[in-house]
C-alpha cells in the first residue's frame, strides 16, 4: 500500500527537474538583477544551481480538474568573482516563488510554469516578476 505525501512533496518529486530547470534559466538571465547576500563575491562572474528546495504549495480551483499552483522554492546558488584576481566564490540561497498549472485529468502531465518570481524578503512582499515565454 502506497504511503500518504503531501501535494508538496508530490510536486517536489515528480517536478524537480522542471523547478531546477527553470530557476537556473532565470539565475542565468538575471545573475546581476539578482539580490543575493553576499559577502566576498563583489561582481558576479558566474553563477550555477547547486539544489533546490519545495518549501510549500498553494493550490486554486479552475474550472473541470484544472489547478493553479504557487510554488515556493528555496534555491541554493554558488556564486563566482568576476574579476579573476581575486579568485572568490560562495554559495548562498534566495527564494523563488513560480507560477504553475496543470489539468489532473491527465495527472498533470501538461504541467507549466508561467511565471518565475524573486522573493526579496519573506513573507512575499516586493517580488519581482519574471514571465516565461
């Protein structure tokens, strides 16, 4: 018998790759609108994914079996210097909100992401938008 998950760990599990997938684009594209603390990287040079984290779900009701779901995700960066004398890098973490839907007549499986937002402090005030094409 199959054991009881959450939505949360349900999205976690069969999503991630997706959720990776789309945090690192958006890291990629925005690396200097980011704001991420940091403490010895003054100029980011680059920038990579290293995990991420589900931290929860908030689904609404569309019409039929239709759903729409925020996704909070925290996301683990390691970061690197641009400037190649100094030789820096550190990881640091940020928050992500993402919009998402699917249709559980087909098990999700038309799952999407609409929107990619930063989270600037928590709870989630002054995100910054990032639309997906």
């Amino acid at each position: 018998m199959a054991g009881n998950r959450s939505f949360k760990d349900y999205v976690d599990g069969r999503f991630y790759n997706e959720i990776f997938s789309a945090i690192q684009t958006y890291a990629t594209d925005n690396c200097e609108d980011l704001d991420l603390r940091l403490y010895r990287v003054r100029n980011i040079g680059g920038i990579e994914l290293s995990d991420v984290e589900v931290k929860f779900v908030s689904v609404n009701d569309l019409p039929d079996m239709k759903i729409e779901f925020d996704v909070a995700v925290e996301a683990e960066f390691e970061v690197r210097e641009s400037n190649h004398r100094y030789d820096e890098s550190e990881n640091c973490r940020q928050w992500f909100m993402l919009e998402c839907s699917g249709d559980l007549d087909c098990n999700l499986d038309d799952f999407s992401i609409s929107c990619i937002c930063q989270l600037k402090t928590v709870p989630f005030n002054n995100r910054k938008l990032y639309h997906l094409g």
